[in-house]
C-alpha cells in the first residue's frame, strides 16, 4: 500500500468499507455527498497539510465502522460545508433532503457552542446542553467522529490549542460517548487527550504494562484453560483477553491512588456466548476452575448500568496465584458495549422501523441518569425523561461561555437575576446573539445572552414580576421594590386592593375599611395598615390572599346590622314550634309529612298521629284528600298554618364546603347550585392545605329546610368532605 494512501482516507477506502459492512447504503447518495463536499472544501487544507475533505472522510469511515445508517454518512462527508464553505443549509437541504439537512445543521450548530475549561457542574450542564440541542441523537453520533478523527490529528495543532482541544474531548465528547455507551469512541478518545494532557503519566503506564509482559502470556494460558474446560459443552463461546484502557488505568491508579497491582482488572478474559443462561453457566464453570474473590462479583447482566452496559464481572484467583478479572456476556450485551446507541443503527439498517419514539426513551433513559445510580426513585427518572422529551429546561450562555440553567419559558429577565441581584436590578437592556433585544424575550437553548447594565437604572419595573417565570428573579425583584420603595408600594398595594375589592363588590366606607384592613393587617402580622399595603405593593402578601378575609369581615359588618330587623323571626322560626300554629297554638310536636314536604308559604293542614305528635301536610296532598274521606280519621285533622307569614321572606344563609379538590369540582358545585335554583349572594373558592379546596356560598334560602336540603345534596358531590353553616 503506498504511503500516502496509509495516511489518510479516500474515498475508495470508504466504498471499501462500505463494501466489507455488508449493509445496504446508498451509495450513490454517499458519491454525491463526497463529490459535493470535495468540491465545496477545494482547496482548503487541514493543520496537517493533508486536503480538508480527508477529515469529513474520516468522519465517514468512522460512522460506518459503527454500523451507522447512509443519512449519517451523507452528513459527516457534508458536515462542515455550511461552516466553512459557501455552501448554504437550503442547498444541502435541496440536493440531499430535509433529513440530511437537520443534521448537518445540528452538527454546525453544535461547533458555535463555546467551551472553556469549567468546574464539573459547568461541563454536566454543558454536556446536557448539547444533547438538548441535539434533535436527533445522529447529530451528537456524528459530532463524536468529528471529534474523534480531530483528535488522531491533535498532534498538528500548536501546543495551546491542542491543549484546549484536549481538554474539551475529555470534559464533554468523551463523557457524552459514555453516557451514549459509546466504548470504542470513548477510549479512544480518552487515551489521545490523555497524551496530550499528561504525557509524562502515559509513558509511565505504557511503561509498566510493558514490564508486565508475562502478564498476557499468563492470560493468553488461561484462555486457552477455560476453552478446553468448556468447548464440549459449550462450542459456540467466544473467549478474548482484553486489557484495560491507558485513561482507565489512569484514572486507578493516578487519580485514585491505587498501585498498579491493586488494579486486578488492568488484564480480563471475556467470554461471549449466545444467551443469558449461557452467561451464568460460563459463570458457574469459571466459579469451579478458579477461587472467586469476595466481592468482587458484579452481575450487570442483573443490573445493567445506565448506559445499557451489561455483562456478569468476576475476578478471581488462579491456584498458582494470578488475580484476574473474567468478563462474561452474550453478543448482543457485547455490541451494546462496544457500540451503546450506535448499536441501534448497527442492528436496525435496512429495516424500516417505526420505533422512533421508542428509540428515544431508550436512550434518554440511558443518559439522562446521572451517573450516581439514584436508587429507583422512578418519580425522578420519569421526570428527567419527561424533561428532555418536552424540554422543560433550557441552558443558556454568559458571553463568557458560562452555561446558566433555567426553565423554559424564561426570558431574559430570569437570566439577569440568575447572574446576580444586582446584575438584574441595573439591567437598562438585553443582546440576544450579539442583536439587541428586549428583555422580556424568552431565552431558548444555546443562545448568548449578554445583560446591559448601566449605574443610572432606574432599578426593576414592577411588571417584570409578570414576565419573569423564576422564583429566584421573582423574590430578588420584590425584595428591590420592598427596599426601594415604600410608598410606590403602599400607592401600588392600596390600588391593587381597591381592584379585587371592587372586583368583589365589596364597598366599604372609610370607617368601615379603616376597621376592618386594621384587623386584617394584625393578622397578617403587620403594625400598620400602610405596611400591609406595602406588602401588597411589593407582592410580599397576596392581594388573593387577604381580599376574602376581608369580604368576609365586611360581610359580619353587614350582616350584623341587617340581622337586627330579622333577629325576633328566627327562635320563633326554629325554636318550640317548628314554626307551625296548630289550631291556633304553638307548641306542638309536629313533623312535615315526607309525602309532600310542605315549605313555608304552602297552604297546611295537621294530622294528628298517635303518638308522634302532629303532622303537616300540604293542604292538596293527595293523602290529605284521601285521608280526610276516610270517617274514621275525619276527627283527627285539625288546621295547621304558619307562625309568620314568612312565604315572601328569603334569608341569606352561608356554607362552607371543603372537599377534595380535582378537575371539575367547581363545576359539579355551580352546576348542583344552579339547577337547584338557589340565588347565590356570594361564592368563593380558595385553595386550602392537602390539595383540597373550600367553598364559600352565601345563597337565598326561604327556611332552614331548604337549607338543609341544599346542604344534602351538595354532600352527594364526589370529593365532598364537609358542608357547614357557617353561624354569625
Ligand atoms: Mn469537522
């Protein structure tokens, strides 16, 4: 092979690749998109000097090793056409589809996030950010073997920048590679920035692996031991040495401070089988030849780690006293391993499958758990997928390249106070991407966001209160105005009570409402009423909050002077009599009939029963007209009538009712009200604690039976715990 064939790829080293995958690309599509992209990037060169269209190759090359699908290849052979050539999106989107064209720009897009080395919370929030952005998981899959054939090449970069490349693959591509199970991606490109990071560290391991030589001879008789032991009974096992990355060693010994020899699994023997019994029969063999350590046994297959990763882990010790680690899994359990998401694509070529959504959640659940197992709380894993599903989180730049978090829907002033206080109380404006813009833009992922401050703000309007969609921005714009200022909050508070007041058709006079805010503000626990009003002004206190208690104080006020003029109807209403004059007497035990349910203002008549008093009917019910043909008890009725002549009389009555709250609650309550034709006065519905919700009628009710009935029937409602009068 001539030398320079060897140090690059071509495209005929693709079409040979493609070839050897056996899979059915496209590859005419795959022609079109190389021809495209060689003559976009012509005559452009890499810090290697090598032609530009060597890289989108190899990113190429390296998609289809991963068995990845023709839109991908297309992509990664056009993947830096519309940021580095003329070439536009619509034109990749016309020649090579929509599909094509989403990830290319994915990709595009994902190279304009800025990185610089941050603490380990800043790359998470990146690293999340990225796969965000990603609407399709191919554009991360693409990015990684862009960034994986850029990092074969880190060696041409200066010394700074290669520095800055590296970093950045071992902070965010590498991670995302894992959380993606992505194996062959990640290792590799962890061992090239480890050269490059800590080179001293790499010779050393590369030094003691070496020296440790024997090692894999040991390893290699082993292999050959557990073959012989298992090839009758199982055949078909596939058994390899493996020996462990130069970053996962590492990261044992250099970061964890364990010896090399501690590190038993620096050297493994894997066994692939077919299926899961297998596994554990494997397991059962290797048990019997070799003495297990305790524990140091791990069953993954179990288990599965969260990026899908499963296999059964056991180290143990040979007689003659090597320590080694066995790895046993089934192929499929292995190309997850090696391939993680990729092995979707891998598997699913060709077919035409409709699991898209499926797919999703799949890997969604794989990355989105961090990787400190949460011990199945699946409150938390549903949310975390329900969250990147419908993204209810968005991660936006500082011009600084600091990633701020916030939820969607924020706007830009959410994100000034989640810089600082005083950043967003002297906000005069907003870039939004280098483009001024207002401030109650919402932000969306990926945006730069740069905050204008001046010393001669004014401080924070008070209608931010209604843009802002934090709590954090909230409360910090509020304790402005509480500090600020006062009597812009008691004008602000006095109008908003005034509003909700009038709202409520409370009117009160001036004595009335001195009286009664000055009982409301000692209840909410402020001296004056002035501060309860700043208060209110500020959005310290709800203005929902204390307007009931105040209609209701009002109301007692009211009520009060109207219950003087009707104070003499009601004992002789519901005391002794029951408010029935049997031949002209009051006294009387009496009962109302069930049969017509007399009302006050019907027309009686009593029956006198034997022994339970008297009963009253209504004058044409029809056992009345029956009863008083029959001779026998002709005797017994006697005339009856009401105490007062309250038939024209209505009075106010209120309930409370405090029930469960759910959807449609409200809505069975009015409903039930209004179809008993009740003239409602008042009706409040708040929220109380334990999700349940209390009602406040104030209705018209001509006498405490139909009370009494309305009360009944509001039991009936599904959810309803309480109705009560309410006295006074
Ligand atoms: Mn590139």
């Amino acid at each position: 092979m001539p030398e320079t064939e060897e140090k690059y790829v071509t495209i005929e080293k693709l079409v040979e690749q493609i070839r050897q995958s056996g899979k059915p690309y496209q590859l005419d599509r795959i022609l079109e998109a190389y021809k495209t992209a060689d003559a976009a990037h012509h005559g452009q060169k890499r810090h290697s000097g090598e032609p530009y269209i060597t890289h989108p190759l190899a990113a190429a090359m390296i998609l289809v090793e991963l068995g990845m699908d023709t839109e991908s290849v297309v992509a990664a052979l056009l993947h830096d056409v519309v940021e580095d050539t003329d070439m536009d999106i619509y034109e990749v989107e016309k020649r090579f589809g929509k599909e094509v064209a989403l990830l290319v720009g994915g990709v595009t897009k994902l190279g304009k996030i800025p990185y610089a080395s941050k603490e380990e919370e800043q790359a998470e929030n990146l690293r999340k950010m990225l796969l965000a952005m990603a609407q399709d998981i191919r554009v991360i899959i693409i990015k990684l073997a862009d960034r994986l054939h850029n990092a074969r090449t880190f060696q041409y970069l200066p010394d700074q920048k290669r520095r800055e490349k590296a970093l950045e693959t071992m902070d965010l591509y590498a991670p995302l590679a894992d959380r993606l199970g992505i194996r062959r991606i990640k290792e590799e490109l962890e061992d090239i920035s480890l050269r490059c990071l800590d080179p001293i560290a790499v010779a050393e391991i590369e030094a003691q692996l070496a020296e440790r030589g024997e090692r894999q001879k040991f390893l290699e008789s082993i292999k050959e031991r557990i073959y012989e032991r298992i090839r009758v009974e199982q055949p078909n096992a596939y058994i390899e040495g493996r020996v462990k990355s130069i970053y996962g060693i590492y990261r044992k010994v250099y970061m964890q401070g364990r010896g090399f020899d501690e590190v038993f699994d620096i050297y493994a023997v894997r066994v692939i089988v077919d299926t899961v019994t297998e596994c554990y029969n494997i397991l059962g063999i290797i048990h019997d030849m070799f003495i297990p350590i305790p524990n140091r046994f791990k069953d993954y297959i179990a288990t599965p780690k969260q990026n899908m990763y499963q296999s059964i882990h056991t180290t143990v010790i040979d007689r003659a006293g090597g320590t080694f680690e066995v790895q046993i899994r089934t192929w499929d359990m292995h190309y997850t391993a090696e391939y993680g998401i990729a092995a979707h694509w891998k598997y699913k070529m060709g077919m035409q499958g409709k699991d898209k959504f499926e797919e999703r959640l799949a890997w969604l659940r794989q990355l989105l758990e961090s990787q400190k197992e949460a011990e199945g709380d699946a409150g938390d894993i549903v949310q975390s997928i329900k969250t990147d599903i419908m993204p209810e989180e968005v991660f936006v730049f500082t011009p600084n390249g600091d990633v701020i978090r916030l939820p969607s829907g924020a706007t830009v002033i959410d994100f000034a106070y989640a810089i600082h206080s005083a950043v967003g109380n002297r906000m005069v404006g907003a870039k939004v991407d280098g483009h001024i813009a207002s401030v109650d833009t919402e932000v969306q992922t990926g945006m730069i966001v740069e905050i204008l401050t001046s010393n001669k703000s004014q401080g924070p309007n008070r209608a931010w209160l209604n843009l802002v969609k934090t709590t954090e921005a909230r409360n910090k714009i509020r304790a402005w105005f509480k500090k600020e200022k006062r009597e812009e909050n008691i004008a602000e508070g006095t109008q908003m009570l005034d509003r909700e007041l009038r709202r409520m058709a409370v009117t009160m006079t001036e004595e009335q409402r001195q009286a009664i805010l000055q009982i409301e503000a000692k209840r909410q626990h402020f001296e004056t009423i002035d501060d309860l009003l700043a208060a209110v002004g500020y959005g310290g206190v709800q203005v929902s909050k204390i307007a009931p208690h105040i209609q209701t104080e009002f109301q007692r006020c009211t009520r009060a002077s109207k219950n003087e003029q009707q104070i003499n109807l009601k004992p002789k209403k519901h005391k002794a009599s029951s408010g029935v004059i049997v031949e002209g007497l009051e006294g009387f035990l009496v009962k109302f009939s069930r049969c017509c349910n007399p009302l006050p203002g019907d027309d009686i008549v009593g029956f006198v029963t034997r022994g339970y008093g008297v009963s009253i009917h209504k004058s044409d019910c029809i056992n009345v007209i029956n009863g008083q043909k029959d001779p026998e008890q002709r005797g017994r009725w006697v005339h009856a009538e009401w105490a007062q002549s309250t038939h024209s009389e209505t009075f106010q009555s209120s309930i409370e009712i405090i029930g469960t709250n759910r959807q449609g609650l409200l809505a069975d309550l009015t409903m039930l009200l209004n179809n008993l034709r009740i003239p409602l006065h008042s009706f409040m519905a708040r929220d109380i604690k334990d999700g349940r919700a209390s009602f406040q009628v104030t209705m018209e009710v001509s006498d405490i039976q139909q009370l009494n009935y309305v009360i009944s029937q509001v039991r009936g409602i599904h959810g309803i715990t309480t109705v009560e009068r309410i006295s006074g």
